[in-house]
C-alpha cells in the first residue's frame, strides 16, 4: 500500500471529514486510525507523536 504524507490540519480535515472510525488503536508514540473516509474508501493512517507525521493509505 502507497501512504501519502499529509500535514497536521491535513489529517484532522480528513479525519473530521470520514464518514466511519473505529476506535483509535495507540501504539506508544504513535496511533493508529482506521475507517471509510467520505467516498466509500477504507483508510488507515498513521499519526506519530513525534515531528507530526501523519500516513495516509487505502486499502
């Protein structure tokens, strides 16, 4: 799977904008997002604590 870099208001637009998340699952300094985001697509990003780096993919 391709992951795209999205700045920190990037991903919360997108987050804010998915029609489904399920839980967060948190992994140390990083978290795991998974849903469908506003077009019927199944995502899972990527948030590190550290630096704000965010990994979007589809899967």
């Amino acid at each position: 799977m391709k992951m795209e870099h999205l700045l920190p208001e990037q991903a919360r637009a997108f987050l804010d904008s998915a029609s489904y998340l399920e839980p967060v699952i948190q992994q140390g300094e990083e978290a795991v997002h998974f849903g469908i985001d506003n077009v019927g697509r199944e995502f899972v990003m990527i948030a590190s604590m550290i630096g704000d780096v965010f990994k979007l993919g589809f899967l």
